[in-house]
C-alpha cells in the first residue's frame, strides 16, 4: 500500500467530499471483475468511491487492503460503507492520460438581420438600452443648483 502524508490525505478527503461511488462491491465479493472497474477507475480519475454492499466491518476493511494491495492505490478514507481511495496517474502510460478534446464547434453563420444589426452598431438589447440611456443623459440640460428637480 502507498502511504500518503497526513496533509495530501487532508487535500484528498477535501476532493472526495462531492464524488458519487463509481464502482460498487455486492453480496458476491471482489472479483476480478470489480478489481479491474476500479483499476479502470483509478486511470480515469486518481480518487475514486467504491460502495460496498454489506454489514460486516471486517470484510470491508479486507477490501480495502486487498483493492490497495492489487492496483497499488492509497487509502484514503473509510466512511460507513464507502471506501475513497488514490492512486496517481503515470504520465508515461497512454492508458492513463486524460482523453483528448474534442474540436469545437464552430459557430453558426449570423442571419442577415443578425449582421445588419452589428453592422449599424447594434448588440444585444442589453447593450443598446445602456447606449440609449447614455445618449439620453447627454441631451439633458444640467441642473441649475446641486440637488434641484425638474418640475
């Protein structure tokens, strides 16, 4: 098992806070199946929730030490029946670096009143209100005396 200094152990219960369990362990018990979802896992996003079905305390902390043992992840936190834990992702491994972006999507051509309106110096409705009010605040005479309203 690696082990973690107190503070990343901190940092990590931090981040773990707001996971869901992504993989969960039922009634039959880790196999080699659930072992490889949470090796997955753990390429896909370093900490994870695991979910164990089952009352017996002593069983989950096996899996604990047994899911450390054979993927190599930390311990992280045990609380109830989840189980959080952490391994770093290797940086030489194509398997563990995150997936490619897509391309974005180029934006749809503007409508022709869409066009006329930016080209006669228009915007957004938001924007010309406030160049409207502008305008309207310069034609206005200047008050005689500070404080004074128009009747």
């Amino acid at each position: 098992m690696n082990e973690i200094s107190p503070a990343r152990r901190r940092e990590l219960k931090a981040l773990a806070h707001h996971l869901d369990p992504v993989v969960a362990i039922s009634a039959n018990g880790l196999s080699a199946a659930v072992l490889k979802e949470i090796d997955t896992a753990l390429r896909a996003h370093e900490l994870i929730k695991i979910r164990v079905f089952g009352d017996d305390r002593d069983a989950r902390r096996r899996y604990l030490e047994e899911i450390c043992r054979e993927t190599g992840a930390a311990p992280v936190q045990t609380i109830g029946k989840l189980l959080v834990v952490w391994r770093e992702r290797a940086e030489d491994d194509p398997r563990t670096a995150p997936p490619s972006r897509r391309r974005p999507r180029r934006a749809a051509p503007l409508t022709k009143r869409a066009a006329q309106t930016l080209a006669d110096g228009g915007g957004p409705p938001k924007v010309r209100r406030a160049a409207a009010s502008k305008e309207k605040a310069e034609r206005r005479p200047p008050s005689t005396a500070a404080g004074s309203r128009r009747r």
